[in-house]
C-alpha cells in the first residue's frame, strides 16, 4: 500500500468478514465507523495510513474461522464447497 500511495487507508485488525466488529454489535461498529471517517476526512494527503487501535477479544485462527463460515453456510442452505489447493 505504500508503493502505490493509496490516497488514505484505514486497518483494523479483525478476522476477514469482521471488519467494523461483531454481527450485532452496533455499538462497536458505529464507533470503527466514526473513527475511520475521522480519519479519512481528516488525512492530510495521499499515502496516510492509520492502524485503528482495536482488538478482537478472541484468538483468531483459521480453523475455527473456516468452522464458523462453514456453519453459517450450512445454516443459510447453501451448498458447502470443500477447497483443496
């Protein structure tokens, strides 16, 4: 992101498919949202990138992760497909 000079970029540290917090939260999310358009109405030219200060309360792992996004899957009937590289 650094190289290309991305006009403003804003991170948070979550699980992929989590990025303003949990579903149902909206306290949490209201207040990444708040932040992340402070920080880009505020951001001083191309290139400004700021890591939101956030933490997700559990350890993220790639096997709950895909244990979770299979159940939800599961749960909406949609088809599962099994990925194998």
């Amino acid at each position: 992101m650094q190289q290309v000079k991305a006009p403003r970029s804003v991170f948070i540290d979550f699980p992929l498919g989590h990025q303003c917090g949990r579903p149902g939260d909206s306290e949490l999310q209201t207040q990444i949202l708040t932040d992340t358009l402070n920080i880009l109405a505020s951001a001083k030219g191309p290139g400004t990138m700021v890591d939101l200060d956030y933490q997700w309360d559990e350890l993220f792992d790639w096997g709950t992760y895909l244990r979770d996004v299979k159940e939800m899957i599961e749960e909406e009937g949609a088809q599962v497909f099994e990925l194998t590289p």
